[in-house]
C-alpha cells in the first residue's frame, strides 16, 4: 500500500519520522512552501521537509502554494491512501477524491470538541482535565469526519502546552500508524460526529496572551500553560523607570488577597481577581527565562504595585 504525506510542523515530522522507521511505504511528501523566518527573514524549510531530506531523500517532496495546483502530479502517484497531520491547507473535494481509500486526518484533540487551528491550545485554556488524539476520515468541512480511532490522555493542572504536545506526538505515532495498518486490509468502520457537540479551536492570535489580573487565578494559570512556551502570556510591569512587557511561563495558583495585580510576597504571589497566582518562570523582555525567584531578587526593591 502506498501512502502520500501531508504535514508542515514539527509534530507532523514526528510522525512522519514514525512512520518511516516502521517500513510505511511513502510515496510523496506534501509540506508548506519554504518560508522566510526570523529578522533576517531567510528562506527556511518545514520540518516536514526537513526530516523528509534527511531520512528519506529519495521520497519526492511537493511544496505547491495551494495543494489544488498539484492534482495531477497527486494522481499519477497512484496512492492508495493520503494522510494528513497538521499539512495547513484546505483541501479541495478533487484532491480527497484521489486515492481509492480515501483520506485520513490525525486531530490533537476528542472530537468532536475542539475542532481546527488550536486544539491543545483551547483545552489548557479551558482546563481540559483530557484530551487525546483522533483520527478521523478527511472531509471538506474541517474535522467533520468519521472518528476511526481514539487515543486519550489526562492533562495534569500544571501541565504546559509544550509538554501535553510532546505527549500528543507520542500518542499520535502508534494510533495513526494501527489505523494505517487497518487500510491493509480494506476501509475501516468509523464512528460519527454529533456535531451539537461540536466546539471550535479558533487560531490561536497574540493579544490573547495578556495577563488581566482581574481575571481567577485559575484562568490566568492556564492561559500560561497554554501559551508557554511560545508565544508566552504577558503582563506589564511598573518599575520607577519605565514601563515593561514580562512573560510567565509557570505558574501555580494559591491561596492570597488583594487588589488584583498586586504583590503579595517576595516569593512572587500575585493577587487576582479571586486567589493568587506564584510566579514560577518568567522572561523579562529582551532577556532569557529565569525562575522568578531569581527576577524578583533582582529588583531593587520591594514594589507591591508594580503589576498594577
């Protein structure tokens, strides 16, 4: 059976990577164009791409702007099945109709909730206590399909995002690899979505990450491990100079009271809206992460307002 990739990222290489070592016979890679990235704004390769060169050089990788341009390159590829991990497209009806076994996605999230851009993001946010991996048959309207398989995982209160998708990625390669294994021999049944149940995981955008102090200790705590490490949620700070962004990238909520944003200790308990939240890693800016121990000591002196 010959499959063709889709993937961009690095959970989707990991996959990939998976699949390769297991002997899965890759026809095509299908990756994001190359990119231009950071200050200099050099051109840089998917992960996806990456990994394919460097494990699999003899495996053509295709990297149209719009997977729609390349139909006929797809089909003469005679696959018999396409997989799609996190690729950053919509695909067109005519290209799921390709291959004779259809098309399958794997989704980091327990569909039907959460479906789109931002799965493990929306459930830290939300404080999800699980979350898992779906894989699901691949239709036009985004994560609708049939569910074929489902592997699950709980999510620990601490738990930030780029620990739950290292779990995800190692949930991810034998679940997708056994449902590939299940085309061997034919389609596979799979269970419907209800759709009533069914909740949407917008893009993930920047200005969400800032920390109002007004909010439950519970809620900015996961909107910190849902943020950290990349892109980081931050907040102001005041100091007798000037006026600064800082990211959190830890935090543990406890028991405290006071005007939110206030300092409660040099320990780095902040009050909120209702509880408190202690500091545990934060990255001033320009500067690399620190414990926030560290950071507080640095200060000059002790400002109970200078989160306010």
């Amino acid at each position: 059976m010959k499959i063709i990739f889709f993937g961009t990222p690095a959970f989707a290489a990991e996959c990939l990577d998976y699949l390769l070592e297991q002997g899965i016979a890759i026809a095509a890679v299908v990756t994001q164009p190359d990119r231009p990235k950071g200050r200099s704004l050099q051109m840089t390769s998917s992960p996806v791409k990456s990994l394919a060169l460097a494990k699999a050089p003899h495996i053509p990788v295709l990297q149209p702007e719009k997977a729609s341009q390349i139909l006929e390159a797809l089909a003469a590829l005679n696959a018999d099945l396409f997989v799609v991990v996190a690729y950053g497209q919509i695909l067109s009806q005519k290209l799921l109709d390709i291959p004779p076994l259809g098309c399958i996605i794997a989704h980091a999230s327990l569909l039907p909730k959460y479906r789109g851009a931002a799965p493990i993001q929306r459930c830290l946010i939300d404080g999800e206590k699980e979350t898992g991996i779906a894989i699901q048959k691949m239709v036009r309207q985004m994560d609708a399909g049939d569910v074929i398989a489902v592997s699950k995982i709980s999510i620990p209160l601490e738990m930030t995002f780029d620990e739950l998708h290292a779990h995800l990625i190692e949930l991810a390669k034998p679940l997708l690899l056994k449902v590939i294994c299940m085309y061997e021999h034919g389609i596979p049944l799979a269970e419907p979505q209800n759709s009533e149940l069914a909740t949407h995981a917008a893009k993930i955008e920047l200005e969400e990450g800032e920390i109002h102090w007004e909010r439950s200790a519970q809620e900015i705590h996961n909107l910190i491990r849902a943020f950290s490490a990349r892109p980081g949620a931050w907040c102001w700070i005041h100091t007798a100079q000037d006026k600064k962004r800082l990211k959190i990238l830890r935090s543990r909520p406890v028991s405290g009271q006071g005007t939110p944003g206030e300092l409660l200790s040099p320990e780095g308990v902040v009050a909120c809206g209702h509880g408190a939240l202690q500091l545990l890693e934060v990255q001033p800016e320009g500067k690399k992460s620190m414990k926030a121990a560290d950071w507080l000591r640095g200060c000059l002196h002790m400002n109970t307002k200078l989160f306010i």
